[in-house]
C-alpha cells in the first residue's frame, strides 16, 4: 500500500547550486521528492541534505542508484548515505535488570511504530528473558564483569554477527563497551539517564536529588569511544520537586527514557539524523 | 553584515520535479540557496515550497526576480510571494488596556528580534499612551463600543492607510473587527488566550476555571470572519492546579500569550508561514 | 518494609480551627503525619483537606478509625474518606482494539507503580486476548452495539460484581456507557484523546487535523453522564506541525494518552484526588 | 480589599504531634489557615512547615507573633521565620548590558506580579540608563574589572545600605562576586542561563551549542560562595535544533532566563521556598 521511498542522506563542503544539483538528478530520473531538506553549517563551510522520493516510476534500479549517488558524492567531494524506506534493519537491544525501555520498544515493533526487527537481546542478568520469549525473541544472557569483560564482549560481537545485526540499542544495559568493542561495532544508540552534559556516569537520578534539581531529563546519543560524549539524537524532561525522593526520580525517569529513546530510535530508523562534527543534525 | 536574502513561497498541484525546477531556476541565476525547505499535501495534491538564497552575487536585480517568479508560479499554475530579508513591515499593534504583549513585542523590536518597524498604536483605552510615547509611538485612542463600530473602524482604515501599515497585531486587543473591516484590511494576527478550538469567544480563563482544566494555553492566529477560526500559527501552554484562581489563570496566561505572539510574529516576519486551506504550514 | 499510612480526604464548610481540629485528633491518637494538605475554596466556601499518618503506634485499629472520623464529619457537617495505603483497589480495565494504554498499565501494575490488582479486562473486541493472557488476567469479549447495548452493559456489571471490582478504568474503550450504568458502577476514569474541552466526542484527531491545531493532547478524568464533560484528572500534550498527517497525531497521541491516564490512575490510587463541584483537587 | 496574612515558615527535628501544635497554637488565637504545607525529610530527620494564616481577627498583634513563634521554634529546637503578606522588600537589581530581565522585572512589578519595590539598579555597564530613568529607579553605574573589585564591592555595599536593600537579584550581570561581599550581604538571587549542573560558568550557550544539546535551560538560584553551585528555586527549558545557531540559543535562552527568574522571585517574596541542605522545599 505505502509506496518505497529512496533516502538519501549527502554531506559535502558549501557551494552554489548544490540542491539543484541533487533535484537535477533526482528530477532526471522521472523521481517525485516527497521531502527534501537541507542545512548548511556556515561555520564548518558544509552541506548537508536529506532528500527522500519515490523508488516506483524512479528511472534506476536499486544497484543503480547507490552507483550513481557514489559518483555524484565523489563529484562533491562528499559522503553519501542510500537507504530504503522498505529496509528493516535488524538491531539487538542490550539490558540489564529494568524493563521498561525494552517492553516500550517491543511493543513499538508490534505496534509498527519502529520500522525494524528485533531478533536478539543481550542480557546482562537473567531476569528479563521471560518478557523476551513472550515476543518471540532470543535471550542471551551473558554476565558482565571487570573480569570477564574481553571474553564477555567477545561472545557479543559473535552473536551480533551470527544474527547479522545492524544497530545494537543499550536500553538500560549499564555498563560500558570497551574502545576495542566500539571499533569492531561502533553502531550503537544508548539512553543516558540525565540531561547530559549534566550527571555523565553512574548514578545520575541519586546525583540529581542531591543537587536540588528541579528538572530531570534523558538523553539518547550515539555511543563513542568518549563516555556519555557521543552525538544526542534526542532529550526529554519531566519536572520533580523536593517532594520526590530518589526512587520518584527514578521513576518519573522511566517515562522519559523511554520517550526519547523511542523518538531517538524513530528517527534514526527513517534516516532522519545525520551525524556530524561530533554533533547531529536532526531532519524532521 | 548579514547580508540580504531572497524568500520564495510557492504553493502549486503536486507534480514531480517541482523542487528541482524551482532549484534550478535558483542556480541558473548563481543564487546560493541557504535554505529550502518543502511540504507536500498528498490529501490535496498541492505542493508547498519555502526557498531563501543570497542576494548578493544573484544574477537578477529584485524587480526582474518578482517578473520571473510571477511567470515560474503562472507555468506551475500556483501562486507564489517573494520577499527579501532586509524589508522591515510596517506593523500597528491594536491594544486595550492590558499591557503585557505590547511592552513585549516593543521590548522585542528594540532588541532585534523582530524585524519590524511600529511607527503607530491603535487603542481601544487611553491606558497606555504613557507605555507608547517612551518607545516613541504614535498613539491614536479611538474608543469603540456597539454604538460606533463603523465609524470608529472607518477611522481606523484611515490611520492604516495614513501610516502604511502592511500589517495589524492584535495584542489582546478585546474587540471583534467586522467582516467589512477584514475585507479592506485582512492582514491580521491575533493572540486568543485559549488553546483553540477549546473556549472560543470572551472570558475563556473564567471558563476554564469553571471547567477546572489542568493546563490553559494561548493561540495565536490569522484573523478571519470567523471569529477564532483563523489559521493558527503557534500555541503555548502553562499548568494550572486546583490552587489557581482565575487571577491566577490571567496572570500564568500572560506568559503563555506574549509567548506565543512573539513566535508567531518573528516566523511571519521572516515567512517562514504559509496559509492553505484554513491551516498553515510553518517552516522552521 | 514501607509502613502502611491512613490517609483521610475531608470536604466541609471553611471555618477557622480546622486544620488544628483534624491534625489535633490525629495527635491526641499518637499518629505520626506523613503529608497534610488544605484547600480552602473561597469561591464556595469550603475547606479540602488530605492527611496521611502511620498506622503503626496509631491509638486507634482500622474500624475505629473509620467511626471517629465518620462522627468528626458529622460534626464538620461535611463528607469523609478514610483509606489506607496498603490497599489494594480491584480494577477492570475495558478496551477495544488498541493495546497501548492497556500494555502500560499492566507493566506499571507488575513494576510496581500502581498499587492495583487487575483481575479483568472487558473488551469490546477480540484482539488484545493473548496479551492478556500473557499477564494471567482474565479477559471477557463482550461485543458491544447499538442493538445489544442494554444487553451488554448487564452481562458487564455482572462480571464487575462477580470479580468484585472497586473501579474501571476505560483504556480507550471506544464506547459511551449508558446513565443506567453509571448510576449502578459510578466509579470510572476514562482517557480521551484531545485536550478537553476541545474536540469533545469522536474522532478528536481528524478534527484536530482537519483544523490546523499546533499541540494535540489526553486528558483523563473521571465519567459521568454527560459525555466527556467529568472532572478533569491530568492533561498531557504533544506539539505536532504541518508535516503530521492524521496517523502521525494518533501516534504522538498515543504517548500522552498513556502518560496521562498512568499519571491519573496513580493519583488516584494513593488518594491524592478529590472531585468537588465537577472539578479535582489534586494533592501533589 | 486583600487582607493581610501571616506567613511562617518554621525548620525543626522531627516527631509526632508537630502539625498539630502549630495548628493548634494557631488556633488558640483564633487564627483562620489560608494554606498549610508540610514536608518531612525522612533522610536528614527534618520537618519543615509553612502556614498562612490571616491577621486580621487574630489575637496576636505582629511584634507578639514574633515573639511567641520565636519561643515556638525554640522549643521545638528549630529555627523559625515570620513574614506579613503586606511586607514589600526593598529590591537591588544588577545588570550588565542586557535588558530582557530586568525590564521583566520591572514591569512585573508594575503589574503588580511581583510585590516588592525596586529603588536601585546596580550596572557594570550604562547602557541600560535611560531604561531605568523611565521607570523611575535610581542607577548607579559601577564599572567592576578585576583590578578595582574590592573597591567597586564596597561601593556597592554602602548603596545597599543607604537604599535599605533586603534582597538583590542578579538579572544577568555576568559578575562573580567574592566570598566577602556574599557575607556581609548573604540574601542574593541568580539567573544563571544553562540547567545547572551542566555548563557551570562561563558561556554556556556558546558550549551548549558546541556539545549539540536538543535542550538548553536556565536556572534561577540562591547565591552561595560555590559559583553556580547555589540551592535551585526554579528551572525552565527551550527545544533547540541543529539549525539554531549561538545567536539562537541566546535568543531563545532570553525568554527561558526571564521565566526562571520571574518564578523564582514571586516564589521567593511570597516565603514559598525554604533551603535547608542546599535545596530548596517549594511550597506551591
């Protein structure tokens, strides 16, 4: 029913004429844009645009098009990114004890909110694997630890290659990748806790109720190598009072997480963020 | 500095290619397009397009841009508005006795955020020529009540076209222009202190708090014959409680109104708004 | 481990000495005040009040506490609730089609949010069965029509008897209950997918579509006989722009629906509301 | 037309019977309770009180109120504070070159939001002269650079002095004042213009947007000797997107640091907030 559509995400440096370059060749090509959307970083002298047409009636095939769009990107001195709209990435989510995040982003899979599919979960701890089998997902339970991280990470990336995962979600997974981990599968989106740049690391609710805070937020970002640094996709708040014990921020928090992860994770899905200079440019 | 923009708002059916020929009409001029940003009413078949480029270095001077556009929107059987970054309008802000959005939006020119010139004042109460004359406005009263509508909106007309004013801000202005008043003068925005369609018409706070809702809001709106129907163009809102009386609402509704007037103001001035089938699309 | 509270909801004719009245007899019983919330309604004339103490080391057991207080509202000429905090209402939970708001009250039953037991869902539709199983509640499809309406509701009170439920809460039940039952099961808060009073009745996100609006909303409140007019509980919104289509509303839509009903429900379930004149007073 | 009213704030040990003694003591003199508003800290083993009660008819007059309160709070081991609703604390507002606060400020004044008398300006800048002159305050223009701060502060201090000053708001004035001058006058409000904790010190905007936040903030707060680390009153947000360029932020953060600050200072002079612990309880 709902037509495919061809994405196409470009970043390359500043010059005139470039959006009647990239709608030139779409237009050439008999494509009818449903949505074109650019930003240039005056700063950095770059360009980025999102531009996003219909694959039926379009003049190229599949194959074709990342060829061209390779040559036009090299023409550009650019990057290119083509995806589809028909494309189900298929993305591990990674938890530790708490439910919430995993249940909402399930639910949001069945619910076809979230364009993907979820074959795999690993787990830090056991408790979470009958709500897994419930939707038909596979449960590794893989114990984390300062002792057994390499081999514990090791055993990870080989489920994350023999289920062929695209994107790895940490939705409340509570421990830190190794650089090495990153390197060898730096495609991640974690939800952080806090209102980052504010409480990185542990404990941020505990943290938040000490300070006196009157506002609790949730961050999700791309992992990198910097912890807590990664490119914020998207942050939600919710508002606390010195009536809200810790437990309360812990559970107001809840609903946060989960909003902005899941908005994270929409976004991310129907390539609406680009990343760049360490920060990202959200196309909505 | 800044240097001057071109704005192009077009509106046409739906047909591919459209992004690409406005784009490369642009480009065939060496325009140097900033921002493009486009939307598309699959429900309507219409196209909408918002495009800003650089004047400076553009091959054609602005009389031959309007010529040329005027041809581009008659091919695509659309219409379309061109306006260029350093006009500033001409606005006359309608007032009663309340002084909270005036002082705003005045606060708000002097400080550059609104590019606007107000060279006059249209009062319904003698209240706030003090307010006025410090900003260095000139302040016309003309009280109107039922008896003396046409002639007070006849006097009124005449002040408009006296001191060319391009556009009316109703800024809790707390009376209802008539339909013939519209017709000679329909460029208005108002700001309605309800979250519309909820409590249309007078007193929506002393309504609210007989409906004891839990949030009031502010709208603010193109101004149409039917009373609060117009286009809406920003919305805000502010919690309430059971705590807050109807002071309360008026006082916590101040914010929300001068809010949203504000924003609606600075995205028309810098059209980012366009009108269509009673609605608008606001690119941001 | 948590020590179980009473908690006491007063509403009686404002006069001096009544929180001294109240807090005094809870004194002279050795009972350790947790919270101690008033409201006085000016406007009315009456005096709200909510305190909560420990039951542990109180003087007096739960069925004397109940005919102390009844006699000090009889002396107050005013109306009393006394419950405490480790009950733990019975609840039905109706709805149609749609899993979400359903799906989240249940987790936030299981994680230990609401202190609520769920014995029942009654549903207009077969969809949500295996859901409901999942999470060992019994679910009764009881379609629901003009012809069978009378027929239905009985086969309803019926079951609500049987499974001796203390509330219902309609989780996007998507049907008007008739007077008559309402009059034998009074006690119902209902979720509604616009900002009450706005677009009151059906569809609200066509019509919130259809209008142009820039904030959609939920409001849960409590039911009564005219439709969609009961004492309002919470409201949530969510910002939408020109680029939602109507599914995009009822999938912002679905996440204030479900943070306000969950919000509402909890308020309700630690007695933090009271309804007085068709409005709540809400004791954060 | 308004009556005065009484306002206590009282800090002490906690145990039972402590709502009702001061209830008690309340009525005892025939005092009728506008609002009370209690917070137990179960962690510190505190308990902390706000009544408000009317004067008028009440038994005591104002010089025996302070006293009998103060025999109160000694014998509950506490510390106590008494306030009349008709009070209007003399207020020093200090500026640099920004207006947006401090015309806020003053025409919340003038509209009577903000009950309190504004007879000084303190700037480190003379721009904002002519501002002041018009609303009729005196403006002391105090240039501070790190070379003559110990002799700009006691100039400052002696304004203080010979103004009667009770409270000084800083309305962005970008200066850090020692340790000495905060204790020789303690009682200071901050609009700092990012969510603390994150982006202490300097240029937060500046840094917001170079770590690509979604969410800038403002915090107004109490001043202590530990820069930005001061007990938070109130904090506000503004969603920013990648096309928000520094100006941007500042532009945005405007309306947020004026509506922190607002709140914060109405919360303030109607003896809503108590800080114990570095926090702030706010008694809504």
């Amino acid at each position: 029913m709902i037509s495919t559509t061809v994405i196409l995400q470009l970043i390359c440096p500043d010059r005139p004429g470039l959006v009647s370059e990239l709608s030139g060749w779409v237009a050439s090509n008999r494509g009818n844009i449903r949505h074109a959307d650019h930003h240039t970083d005056s700063d950095a002298g770059l360009f980025l645009s999102r531009i996003e047409w219909d694959l039926d009636e379009f003049g190229l095939e599949r194959e074709a098009i990342f060829q061209e769009i390779q040559e036009l990107a090299d023409r550009l001195d650019g990057k290119a990114q083509v995806n589809f709209s028909d494309e189900r990435p298929r993305v591990a989510i990674f938890v530790s004890k708490q439910s919430h995040c995993l249940l909402d982003l399930l639910w949001r899979v069945q619910s076809k909110e979230l364009p993907m599919d979820v074959p795999l979960i690993i787990a830090n701890h056991a408790e979470l694997e009958p709500l897994c089998l419930e939707f038909g997902v596979a449960y590794k339970f893989i114990p984390m630890s300062v002792d057994n991280k390499p081999a514990a990470e090791k055993n990870i990336l080989e489920l994350l290659s023999e289920y062929q995962i695209d994107l790895a979600v940490l939705a409340k997974f509570m421990q830190v990748l190794s650089s090495d981990f990153l390197e060898k599968f730096p495609n991640i989106i974690n939800i952080h806790h806090s209102s980052l740049p504010a409480f990185k690391g542990a404990q941020p609710y505990h943290r938040a109720w000490e300070r006196g805070v009157k506002l609790i937020g949730a961050t999700a970002h791309y992992v990198t190598k910097d912890l807590d640094d990664g490119p914020i996709i998207e942050q939600t708040i919710a508002h606390v009072s010195h009536r809200d014990e810790v437990e309360d921020l812990i559970r107001k928090g809840r609903d946060t997480e989960r909003i902005a992860l899941a908005r994270a994770l929409r976004l991310h899905l129907r390539r609406q963020v680009m990343v760049y200079r360490g920060r990202t440019a959200v196309f909505q």
